[in-house]
C-alpha cells in the first residue's frame, strides 16, 4: 500500500506542475490559447480524484482495488503517461533572470501540436471516468453499509420504546423480516 501511497504522491505533483505551467501562461501571456484554460479544468478535476484516492477512509473493497488500478496496464498508469506526455507538450516557465521577457510566440508553439493535446485530453477525460467510477463503487459500498445500518438502529430504538406491548411486537416482527 505504501507503493500506491507514493505513486499518488507523484502523480499529483505532476498534476500540480503541469497546473501550475498553465495558470503561468494563462495569466501572463496575452490571448493564451483557450486549450491551456481546459487543461486547467481537465488537470485539476483529476488531481481532485487523486486526492480522494490518497484518503485513509475508503471503503476495504476500494482500497483492496487500488492495486489493480496502479497495475502497469491500469487507468491510473495510462492516465499518468497522458499527463506526462502533455506536460512535456507545454512551455517551460521563465526563470527569474528572463521573467520580464515578454512572450513571443515560440513560447506557445506547442499549441501547433493542436491536435495532440485534444487527444491527449481526451485520453486523460476517459481515465479520469474511470477513476471516477471506482470512487462511486466506494460511495455505493458506504451508502449499502449505512443502509443496513440505519434500519437496525431504528427497529432497536423503536424495541426499546415500546417492546412490551402486542402492537409493538407485531410491527417489530414484520419490519424485521423486510
């Protein structure tokens, strides 16, 4: 577990750079194209998933899944190449020294490459479905416990108001066998 612990690590610091990177030139650079806004949207929403993947409290049966998902040929492997791939797509941010250049635009060439970023995040958009739907198993998985829980909470609560009565007994009985 403590593999798929760093694994997240990286991934969301690579989330993190490749963020950081367009929020850079999005800010900076005047008329940034458009596609560095939705890699933006596209990066962060997956950190997020990332982040819900790093948590403590997953259900079992998740957190038993997560190696399966880190596998070499997983979705989280796969989506981690995408995001590498499209992270060495984008522009490097000037350092200090050359910080007060303006832009020109050999700084934004890879928007040329047009057509690999769209596939690229459409790559990472279908990954990121995946995770996603791995994070509604565990929901599901919470919900059904809390489910089962709830009713048995209630008929106990019920019981001990009013167990002694005919009445009271009789809708135990039958809300126990539903």
């Amino acid at each position: 577990m403590a593999e798929v612990a760093a694994s997240i690590i990286a991934f969301i610091q690579l989330t993190d750079k490749v963020i950081r990177v367009c929020s850079y030139f999005i800010a900076n650079a005047k008329d940034a194209p458009r596609d560095m806004v939705i890699i933006t949207s596209e990066v962060t929403s997956l950190r997020a998933i990332l982040s819900c993947l790093h948590q403590d409290d997953l259900h079992p049966r998740t957190a038993e899944a997560l190696p399966t998902l880190f596998a070499s040929s997983g979705p989280i492997q796969a989506c981690y190449k995408s995001i590498a791939a499209l992270e060495r797509l984008l522009p490097k941010i000037p350092d200090d020294a050359t910080r007060k250049m303006s832009f020109n635009l050999s700084d934004l060439a890879w928007a040329l490459k047009e057509s690999q970023v769209r596939k690229l995040l459409a790559e990472i958009t279908l990954h990121k479905s995946t995770l996603l739907l791995a994070l509604t198993g565990d929901l599901m998985q919470v919900l059904s416990i809390a489910q089962r829980e709830k009713p048995r909470r209630h008929l106990a609560n019920f019981g001990s108001l009013g167990a002694n009565s005919k009445m009271s007994r009789q809708v135990l009985s039958e809300l126990s066998t539903h």
